[in-house]
C-alpha cells in the first residue's frame, strides 16, 4: 500500500505518476510502532529514558489534538495524524515520530523527481538556476531528515529536533528560488514538505519532555 499516496490524495491534493516515485524498500517495510531501544545502549540514565519513551501506552485522539496545536498548520497535521492508513493510535509517541520521518522522506524524494523535469523546461537560465539549486537543496534536506531517523533510534530527540528545523530551511531557500515563477508546482510540493517536519518537530518536543 503507497501510504504516502493515499494520505496526500485523502487531505486533498492530487498525486501524478505515483508508481514512478522512488520511495526506499527500508520506508514501505519499517513497522514503524516496533521501535526497540538499541542493544549497546549502556548509561543507566539513558536507558531509563528510552524505557520510559517505549512504555508510554498508545497515542490517542487528544494527544493527536495537542501535537497538532503547537504546529503552523494543525488541521493538515490533525488529517495527516488521524489518516486510518497510518494506525497513529496503535502506536507509541516514539513510533508516531517515526511514521512523521517516513511521510517526510517520502514528500522529499517525490519533490526531488519532480524537479529534475523542471529543469529540462526551465524557460530561461534564471528559472534553470534557480530549479538546479532546488534540486540540492533537497539532498540535502533529505540527508537532514536520514540523519533525524538515525537521530531517533538513537533517541537523541533534541539532535531529531535540530534536524527537522534544518530540513525546513533547506525547503525554504528553495521556494525563495522558485517565488519569481507564480505557477511553480514547487509552491504546494515546498509547503507539504515544511508542514511533514513541522510535525515532527511539534511531535520530538513531546518526546523531550517526557524523556
């Protein structure tokens, strides 16, 4: 199942040539609510943490709600969060946060396919630039949001949280790129992205006071 697919066309937005997307094996096979402490982890003090984060019993509607609240746009996260596809509230705090990393690679890579295109059709140098440093950008934020999983299973959440907020600004120095071309289809591709790390982000502050 393309839960990517299915929460982006069930909140409203259309989604073109889906099956030509490259989302990793490793995204569709995680089970994300199946999150286990690392086995080298050997400071008392940190494993009492991640068995505190591991035990919190499952996420519910008000916690959805209260997430949802701290982010910029909380009626997309409250559809996101609350998308059956995902079973948010068969998993833990912890897994939520993995579930938010998944759908934000996923935003990525299919951005990332959807510019190489742009640049093809670009109508002048300018907009050809500006699509080219769009297209590093989005490795990079990418590779922030790669960093951001590892970060979690880890549960070195503040690092999670500083990785989020860098592939956000990664997001933004593309649009002011692309702000000149009013019909860029990278304006909503851009926003999507920014509200997925949103999401986690709002998610890894639950996650830091509780742990």
């Amino acid at each position: 199942m393309d839960i990517y697919k299915d929460i982006m066309e069930g909140i409203g937005y259309s989604v073109k040539d889906a099956s030509q997307r490259f989302i990793p094996s490793a995204l569709e096979k995680r089970t994300y609510w199946d999150f286990r402490a690392p086995k080298d982890v050997v400071v008392q003090s940190t494993f009492l943490r991640n068995i505190t984060a591991q035990s919190k019993p499952n996420i519910t509607k008000d916690d959805i709600n209260t997430i949802c609240s701290k982010t910029r746009a909380p009626s997309f996260c409250f559809r996101v969060l609350t998308n059956q596809t995902l079973h948010a509230k068969e998993t833990s705090l912890l897994g939520l946060a993995n579930i938010s990393i998944d759908l934000a690679l996923a935003s990525a890579y299919d951005t990332q396919l959807a510019i190489s295109p742009l640049i093809k059709l670009a109508k002048d140098y300018t907009e050809r630039e500006g699509y080219t440093l769009c297209s590093q950008n989005y490795r990079q934020a990418v590779a922030a949001v790669r960093d951001a999983k590892q970060k979690l299973g880890k549960h070195e959440y503040r690092g999670v949280r500083v990785e989020a907020l860098a592939a956000v600004e990664e997001a933004r120095a593309c649009e002011s790129r692309v702000k000149s071309s009013a019909y860029s289809p990278l304006h909503e591709r851009n926003k999507g992205f920014i509200r997925y790390c949103n999401i986690l982000w709002a998610i890894t502050n639950r996650l830091v006071e509780y742990c």
